[in-house]
C-alpha cells in the first residue's frame, strides 16, 4: 500500500515534515493518530481552510486516525501567526456557537462514526489549568530566546503594535494541546499551515521532555492562485464552506473561474481524483481545458454540499452558459454526468413576476435593484453605466433603458450583473 507521505507529497500538500524517514517509517508501521487544529474566529470555515481538511481526509483514506481539534481554548486567546497586528478577542458564548457550525462542515469529509476519527475542544482541558502549576510544569520548559526567534512571533515583534502577553502565551498552549492529545490518544503527529511550523516544533520538543517519546509534524504551503491572489479570496470576500454565507451555486462558480494555469493543481489538492487521471490535465487547453473546470467545479462542490447539490449547480451553470461535452476519457473518475438534462436550474436566483408588469416596460437599473443584483439603485445605475448590466446576454446601454415583454425568451428573462452574478425572472402570464 502507497504510503500517505508520498500521496501528499505527490499532490502538493507538503512544505516541511520533521525527521522525514523516521515520519516515513512510522506511518507505514501501523494505523497512526494524527491531528490538525481549526480556529473557531467564524462559524463557518473557507476555502482557505481546505488544505488541512482534505489533508485529513487522505489520512482517513488510507488507514489512518484524524483528530480536528476545534480550538475553543486558544480561540480565547487568539493566534498571532501570519498576523500583524492583535486578533480580535471572542467570548466564551462566540465560541462555542463557531465550534457548532465547524463540527457540522467538518463531518462532510471526514468520517466520525464508529470512531474513525474524534473531533476535540481543547477548552476541556485548557480553562481547567491552574495558572502557577502550570507554568511549573510546563512553562519551565520554553526558552524565550528560542520562541521569539519564531517566525509567528517575529512578524509581530516587528510590528507598530508588538506582541501582546496573552498572543505569547499561545505556542506553549498549542504545544500543550499536542502534549494533551499524545496522552489521551497517542497522537503522534501535527500538521498546519506552514505559518504554524514553530508551534508544531514546540509541541514536539515538549512531548520530548516530558514524554520522552517521538512526535512529528507536517507543514502545508500556503496556497495562492496563478495570479498571486490568496487561495479563497474574490472581489466579493472569502468563500465560505457555509452554504447560508456561500451558497452551491456560487460556490461551483468559484471553481469554474480558477486560472487556467491553476487547473491540474486544484485538481490534486481539492479532488479525490487518481493523479494519474490529473496529469493529462497539464496538456489541455482551450474547450477541454474548460470541461476540465466543470469536473473541478463539480468534484469540489460535491465534497462540501453533497451530490444533489452539486449536480444542481452544474445543471443551473450549463442552463445560463450552455452546455460544455465532456469526453468519457476526461477524468473518467469523476462522478459528474456526461450526458445530462440541463433544464434544471433552481439554483439560480429566481422569482415570478406576472407578464402585465412588463407591458409598460421596467427601467433596467431598477429592475436590477428590486431583484437584489445590487444593493440600491444608484448602485444599479453605476453598473449599467460602467457596462457591466445584461439582459439576455445583451448589454444595457443606457441604465433607464425599459425591459418590456419584447425581452421574454421562452416565458423567463436572464438578468446578469458582471460577469458571474445572475437573475432569472420566470413569467407566468
């Protein structure tokens, strides 16, 4: 059986591990335990965060035991990596509401049951410390020399604002939640972000000196498009795991816009897909490439919302932009169907309106408002009047310009403002 270093490693999850060979023999020695922690700031997690999810669930995939810890304690408190200046603190009550929410996005690609994997909130264990025994038994064993060498640290100490007592606190909590969790579950393994890199190697050194055992850790890339841009951000904010903050539609839309350049790679990190069918991906181009999109859109879509989800959002794409053929030998794995009836598109917004309301004709920009394409009607007017408002794929020319009945094509009518965002209105006469 391949070993999962070399799966992740193959398709672009790895930045650094910790004693490589040793890492590499221990995972192929048995079923081992491993976790990733999840900052509880939202109650939703982002694309951003798909790096560790899928990381975990290519652990579970090939025998392996994957912890999510939801980080309910150091949520308190706040991590400075990758930040320059001082996270805002959350209540206890924020929280525990986040926590809810990521238990439930999680379960969608890692599987709880029968305890095949464990999900965990180091708030059991770290609002229960005493302050004096702790730092006695554990604080005694960081440098301050070596912790503010670190590189999430550095940034801060930097920074106009500095580094604040509490923020200092949280590598020795994180290493503590490593030291925790070798206890109780013979976790012997971390993985993060490559921002997280000093935390991991702190919870390793503890787990040394007060285990006297071996841990290790893994570190991911950051992530970021062809262009530059960070993995899960657009004009329009972060793209949530949430279908109430994101919703399927959208979020396949997401998917469809990756770069060209970006293709076989999102392939590989947020699919399932055998990377013997991703590498011919490098070689498309033009109309396959785009069908290799919709299989990216499609796959991805599926992991977070769900198969009838996803196939509504591919059939609500295909009903506003047509249809795209799929060639059988196009990633053959992938569950999307080849030949399917496009006619089903409830997931574009839609409402009903009666056809006498268009015998006068309704001035595009406030059509454009009452639908909810943009916030106001100036707003409308502004994006007509940069050229940015459709109908029926026909640009607006004037932003008072009148939709009349003369614009029903097959009893509905196609609202577009910009290039992604869309309106049908149904006409029921």
């Amino acid at each position: 059986m391949e070993n999962v270093l070399d799966i992740l490693r193959a398709r672009g999850f790895i930045e650094q591990t910790t004693h490589d060979e040793a890492l590499r023999d221990y995972l192929s020695s048995k079923q081992v335990t491993c976790y990733i922690g999840f900052d509880p700031t939202a109650s939703s997690l982002h694309v951003g965060s798909l790096v560790p999810i899928m990381s975990l669930a290519h652990m579970q995939r090939n025998g392996h035991r994957p912890i999510a810890l939801v980080g309910g304690g150091t949520g308190l408190v706040g991590d400075p990596s990758g930040k320059t200046e001082m996270r805002k603190l959350l209540t206890v009550k924020d929280v525990e509401a986040n926590v809810d929410g990521l238990k439930k996005q999680l379960s969608r690609f890692i599987d709880f049951s029968g305890n095949k994997a464990i999900m965990v909130n180091n708030a059991d264990w770290l609002t229960k410390l005493e302050y004096i025994p702790f730092l006695r038994d554990i604080g005694r064993h960081f440098s301050v020399n070596r912790m503010i060498k670190a590189e999430s640290y550095k940034m801060r100490l930097d920074s106009d604002e500095g580094l604040s007592f509490i923020e200092f606190n949280y590598m020795v909590l994180q290493a503590y939640d490593f030291l925790e969790l070798r206890k109780g579950y013979d976790c012997c393994l971390q993985m993060g972000g490559s921002d997280q890199w000093g935390n991991i190697v702190a919870g390793i050194d503890l787990i040394r000196r007060v285990e006297g055992k071996s841990a290790f850790g893994i570190t991911f890339p950051l992530i970021t498009t062809a262009s530059g841009a960070k993995m899960g951000k657009t004009a329009a904010g972060a793209v949530w795991l949430d279908p109430e903050r994101t919703s399927p539609y959208d979020y396949f839309q997401f998917w469809v816009n990756t770069d060209d350049r970006d293709v076989g790679r999102f392939l590989a990190l947020f699919t399932f897909l055998p990377m013997e069918e991703i590498r011919h991906v490098a070689a498309l181009e033009g109309a396959d490439l785009n069908a290799a999109k919709s299989i990216l859109a499609f796959e991805a879509t599926r992991l977070a919302h769900g198969d009838e989800e996803a196939l509504k959002a591919y059939q609500s794409a295909t009903s506003v932009f047509g249809d795209r053929r799929l060639s059988d030998a196009l990633l053959p794995s992938s569950t999307i169907p080849r030949d399917h009836d496009s006619s089903d598109d409830e997931t574009v917004p839609q409402i009903e309106m009666r056809l006498d309301e268009f015998k006068e004709g309704i001035p595009c920009f406030r059509l454009f408002h009452s639908v909810g394409l943009t916030d106001s009607s100036g707003a409308a007017r502004r994006l007509i009047q940069q050229g940015g408002g459709y109908v029926n794929g026909r640009r607006i020319e004037r932003f008072d310009e009148k939709v009349t009945s003369n614009d029903i094509n097959d009893m509905q009518i196609l609202l577009r403002a910009g290039k992604k965002h869309f309106f049908k209105i149904r006409i029921k006469s």
